[in-house]
C-alpha cells in the first residue's frame, strides 16, 4: 500500500498493485485496473516513486544497487 493525498489534503492508502496508469493533466491522475480514477496532491515523479519502493517492499523488483551474486 502506498500512502496517497487527495487534493483536499485527506490522506488515504492505495495498493500500488491496481495502479494501471499515473497521469498529470496536470493535476496527478490515479487510474487503476478496474477504471476507477482518484486525483491526488503528489506530482508524477512522487507517484511513481512511491509506486517503486512498494514494489521493492514486497521483492517485485530488486534493490538498488544490489549485485547478482552469481558473476562474483
């Protein structure tokens, strides 16, 4: 779950998992999977790193920086 702001400064969380597309028109705009839409106070760019650093959270994508051990 990612912590997200609406733009009347509530703060909910979302799961990064239904997150089909982030888009600023030019407020940020949330569409998830099953097309429901949510517009929040974070610019893109914060969305899209909130969105990595769950998804390293939960090992869907790898670490920064981490190596493949294996070609040591």
């Amino acid at each position: 779950m990612i912590e997200i702001t609406k733009l009347n400064g509530k703060k909910f969380h979302l799961n990064a998992l239904y997150i089909e597309k982030v888009e600023a028109f030019p407020d940020t705009t949330i569409t998830l999977t099953n097309g429901k839409k949510y517009i929040v106070a974070e610019s893109e760019d914060r969305v899209k790193e909130k969105i990595i650093n769950f998804y390293q959270s939960i090992h869907l994508m790898g670490q920064p920086g981490w190596k493949d051990e294996r070609n040591e």
